[in-house]
C-alpha cells in the first residue's frame, strides 16, 4: 500500500492509495447541500423532524457522503482519468456533528480501467458505507 | 393510501438539465472536492448526477399517489451511477426515471428506481440505478 499525492499515470498500481479525507459533517455542510443538491428531506434539516423519525440528530444525505468519498479519488486522478461507475450501499445514518473519515484503494487495474474500494467511517466506528466502489477509466 | 406493489414500469420524465459550471461548483464546494466557488473542474463529478439526473425525476416518484410510497419510513438503501463518456459542462442532459423494480419482503418495500440521461443526440450517457426501502408500519 502507498498513498500518492496524484495520479500521476494511468493505470494506477494496485494498493495505491489516495490521501485520506476527514471532515466534520456540520449543519452548515449538510445544509449547503441541500442547497446544492435539491434534496431538501427535512429527515436532512429539521432535527424535530429526524427525532420523530426515531433518530437522535439530523443526519447527512447518503449521497452527501458518497460524494465526499468520491471526491477524495476524484480529486486525485482529475488529470489522468475521469469516473465510468460509482456504486454503494449505504448502511449507516452520519449524525450531524460527526467526523466522517474517508479512503480508498486501487484493488485492480489495467490499461482501460481501474477498481478502487471506498472506505467511511465516522466517530464510533460505524460504516456508511458498504460495497462502495468506484471505476475509473483514462483520459 | 398503501403502496402499490403493482407499480413496476411507471416512468416519470423531466425537463432538460444544463450541466451548468456554476451550480456544479457549489456541488464540489458542499462534498468538499473543491476549496472555493472558483475552481477550476475539467468534468463534473460523478455524483453530480444526483442534482442533473436523480432529483430532477425523484420528487415524482415520491409524491404519486398512484404509487403510495410512505416517504416519512423511506431509506436510501443502494445507489449507483454510471457513465458512457466524460460528460462536459454547459451539455444539456435530459433525465427520465422507470420503477424497475417494486416487492415486498420482511415487512418492508423494496423499490428500484431506475434513471437514464440522454444527450442532445438522444443517446444514453448517463444511467443512476437507485433502491429505496421503507419499512411498514406495525
């Protein structure tokens, strides 16, 4: 395993690793969002509505934290290939306040497209996200 | 009003999305791919496609009462987005959303909502496969 700043050339090498993102899901962030997105789910901004729902806080949108854990490679590979696939399951709710933590790695590769595992994991060891993979492809 | 089980096939169209530069930007602002509004992105990013293919189709399936979804109950439980090719920014992608899946298992619905973005040659370039679960109550 290596964490590479970039990616540098395609195909990447198996094990290789992007730098890890970590950052705090505030209010503020899911809310901008929201914004951003459309998806205005109250389940997302009203902490009334989330406790009705039998949750403690309002907690962020899954594809909220699937972009930032897509973002993370993304960034990384932005000038030698772009994403064909994203694909995940989301098993755990990210309680606003939470600090969600994200990584991934080159599982396989060849010349037309590369896999990468995406790792998220919050504060008390929980996983938002399972089977979450991405494929990129070169430019 | 209860779910309809016989609700796979109902489509639902949207009106065309401009991968807009500005609105993208916000997006990478929110997921944190980006430091500020001014951000240089050569594509969009591959989850952008919830804000230009997903949502635009999604609040029709959630809100048909044909179809009876009980969203206050409703998870996000699968998501996946695929591409043909880099999709550029200022294209024109227009999305439309077909339940290809809807059962029911365990007290709780399982329902696959599938998405598909043509370009303006009317091919397909984008595809978002999604599956919501809700659990029933009692």
């Amino acid at each position: 395993m290596s964490v590479t700043s970039v990616l540098s050339r395609f195909p990447p090498a198996v094990g290789e690793q992007p730098p890890a993102a970590r950052r705090i899901v505030t209010q503020e962030l899911i809310s901008s969002y929201a914004n951003a997105s459309g998806d205005h789910n109250p389940i997302h901004l009203d902490p009334t509505y989330a406790r009705k729902a039998g949750l403690p806080s309002t907690i962020a949108h899954g594809l909220l934290t699937l972009g930032m854990a897509c973002a993370l490679i993304e960034n990384w590979a932005a000038e030698t290939a772009w994403t064909s696939r994203v694909s995940c399951r989301f098993s755990a709710p990210v309680p606003v306040g939470d600090e969600l933590t994200c990584s991934a790695v080159v599982t396989a590769a060849s010349a037309d497209s590369a896999q990468l595992d995406l790792m998220a994991v919050i504060s008390n060891g929980d996983r938002p996200l399972s089977r979450a993979r991405v494929e990129l492809r070169p430019l | 009003m209860p779910f309809n089980l016989n609700c796979e096939g109902r489509s639902y169209q949207a009106a065309p999305e401009v991968l807009d530069r500005r609105r993208h930007a916000q997006y990478a602002l929110a997921v944190g791919a980006a430091q500020g509004l001014g951000d240089h992105f050569v594509h969009p990013l591959a989850c952008f496609a919830a804000v230009y293919l997903l949502w635009p189709v999604v609040p029709q399936l959630f809100s048909d009462p044909e179809v009876g979804l009980d969203v206050e109950h409703l998870l996000h439980g699968e998501q996946e987005f695929s591409f043909e090719r880099p999709l550029g920014f200022e294209e024109t992608i227009t999305p439309e959303g077909v339940i290809s899946r809807a059962e029911r298992r365990r007290g709780m619905i399982f329902l696959e909502f599938q998405c598909s973005g043509r370009d303006e040659a009317e091919e397909v370039a984008a595809r978002s496969r999604s599956l919501f679960v809700v659990r029933e109550a009692g």
